[in-house]
C-alpha cells in the first residue's frame, strides 16, 4: 500500500511539472555567446578554487593522521 502511495505522488509530481513547461510552445530563450562565455568562466574559477580548498584540507588531515599514527 505504502508502494502504491509513493508512486502514485511520482507520477502526480511529474505530470504538473509536465503541464507546467507546456513543450513545444516555443518560448525557448537562448543564452548569448557572452553569458555563455561568462558562465563558463564562473565554473572554471569556483572548480578551480574548490580544488585548491579541497587539496589543501586533504594535505592538512593527512599531515594530522600521520602525526597521530607517528607515521611522520
């Protein structure tokens, strides 16, 4: 029953959120070679620093283990 329940809600969900992008009626807006420059440039920036954040805080708890362990 609770089955039943779960996929009749997915099945509902989709249905008003395909009444509600209607395809087909050509509204569709295209980004400009500007926006798409200059999103493109956004995530190769906010990649690039999450790398960096990342890769330091993965050299910061493997100094720590280490330490722990007597390993270094």
């Amino acid at each position: 029953m609770q089955m039943k329940l779960f996929f009749n809600k997915i099945i509902k969900y989709f249905s008003e959120v395909w009444g509600e992008v209607k395809p087909g009626e050509g509204k569709v807006s295209w980004p400009s070679m500007e926006e798409i420059k200059g999103s493109t440039w956004l995530v190769v920036v906010t990649v690039g620093i999450a790398a960096v954040y990342l890769g330091v805080i993965d050299m910061v708890v493997g100094y720590v283990v280490s330490w722990m362990m007597g390993i270094g």
